[in-house]
C-alpha cells in the first residue's frame, strides 16, 4: 500500500492506522479565495449552502453507520453542476475534525477539479496512476489549501475509460485511500450517468450513489433513467442543484 499524507486527528493503533505519513500543509485558503473555488466556508456569506452539504454529509453517515465510505456523485447529464456538488460535499466531512476527506477526479474527458481547486496537477492524476505512467499513490494524492481535503485530479485525458475504472489498480486505488486510515470518506467526482457507462462501472466501486440533477436542466424520465442503472440498495437519493 502507497503511504498517503493525512493531517486528521485520529487514535493511533494498529486498528486505525496504516503506513501513514504527514506532510507540511500548504498555507489554509483565505474566505475569498475558498469564494473563487466555489467551496463552502464557515462565515455567513455562505451559511445557506454550508448548511445544506452538512445536511447530505449527515444523511449519507446515517445510511452507513460508523464506517468510513465511498459516495459516488453522478449527474444526470451534463450542465447538472455534479462537480460542484462532489467538491462541497467532501468539503463537508473535511470540515470535521475528525475526518478525512479525498476528492477523486473521475471525468477523464473533461477532468475539471484540479482546475477548480486552483492546483497545479504536475505530478499527474487518476488516469497515470491507472496506467501506470504514475507508480505511486501518493504522487497523486493532492492537498488542496483547506485542511483535511485532498485531492486526485482526473490527470490525462482519455476518451475512452470503462476498462480503466473496472481495472485492478482502479480498485486498488480505492481500496488504498479508504483503508489508509478508517476516517478517511472518499468522493468520486463522476461524468454524466446518461452519457457513457462510466458512472454505473465507478457505482460498483461505491457504497453510495448521490444523483445530481440539474433544476429545470432535466426531466423526471431523464431521472428515472438515470436512477435505474444503479443498484437500489447504494442509492442514497437525488440531489436538485439550483445552478444560477
């Protein structure tokens, strides 16, 4: 298993934590700058919202209980704002102290986080580690500015990736981060369910699936639709974005 830098306050024990290393933060991310990543912050300029991702981070804790998870954030289709959702979201369980939160970039056609996030990706993303052009985890797990929430960007763009995300070192990524310390949530960021097999092969990777529809962008059949290519028992339910 790669080493993997956390900063959460944990127990220590054999049980809880693996091989883990910390690295220096890079300086925390003012209000503004957290503003221009469209990332939720504690001051009353962004109360409504904030309070909204620590409402569906409560409701996801509730269906899973005391054990660590990975929620899948699909949109219905493209335009539906899943990314900013996905991103606020992990937000949201970094903003306990007691988390850990990893965002995972899984739009390999228009990976987009990193961008959003403000990170300069050099040392490549998702799609390297998957074929093997970045050997370590590590290389391409992020810290993003705001304490606990790291980041693996999407990396190379590729047209073509269900075999990569139902490949062996895709799993293995996964399995790395969410059994790397047993407060660690993971986010995977997806692309439009109505637009390739790419998000019903990540849902297999998932024990949640948060569905994002777009409000008045879709339609009640483009939802159902949607809805029906994951499994019943891992949909947590729809999120309605209001996008201005």
């Amino acid at each position: 298993m790669n080493a993997i830098p956390d900063d959460a306050a944990e127990p220590r024990g054999p049980a809880t934590s693996r091989s883990i290393v910390r690295a220096t933060e890079p300086q925390a991310l003012t209000t503004r700058a957290l503003e221009e990543r469209r990332l939720i912050h504690r001051n009353d300029s962004a109360r409504v919202q904030a309070d909204a991702f620590r409402d569906l981070r409560t409701r996801l804790l509730a269906l899973r209980g005391d054990t660590n998870f990975v929620t899948l954030v699909a949109p219905v289709a493209a335009g539906c704002g899943a990314s900013f959702v996905a991103r606020n979201l992990a937000a949201a369980f970094a903003f306990d102290e007691t988390k850990i939160a990893t965002l995972v970039d899984c739009d390999a056609l228009h990976p987009a986080q990193h961008t959003a996030l403000g990170l300069d990706a050099a040392g490549g993303g998702l799609m390297d580690y998957i074929e093997g052009t970045a050997s370590d985890l590590q290389q391409v797990h992020y810290r993003t500015g705001l304490p606990r929430l790291y980041l693996v960007p999407g990396g190379s763009v590729r047209e073509i990736t269900g075999e990569s995300f139902s490949s062996l070192r895709m799993r293995t990524l996964i399995d790395s981060l969410r059994s790397s310390h047993s407060n660690r949530y993971v986010v995977l960021d997806s692309p439009p369910v109505l637009r390739s097999p790419d998000a019903r092969i990540l849902s297999d990777l998932a024990d949640l699936v948060v569905l994002v529809a777009g409000y008045g962008r879709v339609t009640t059949d483009q939802i159902e639709k949607a809805a029906s290519n994951f499994d019943p028992e891992k949909l947590a339910g729809v999120v309605f974005n209001d996008i201005h």
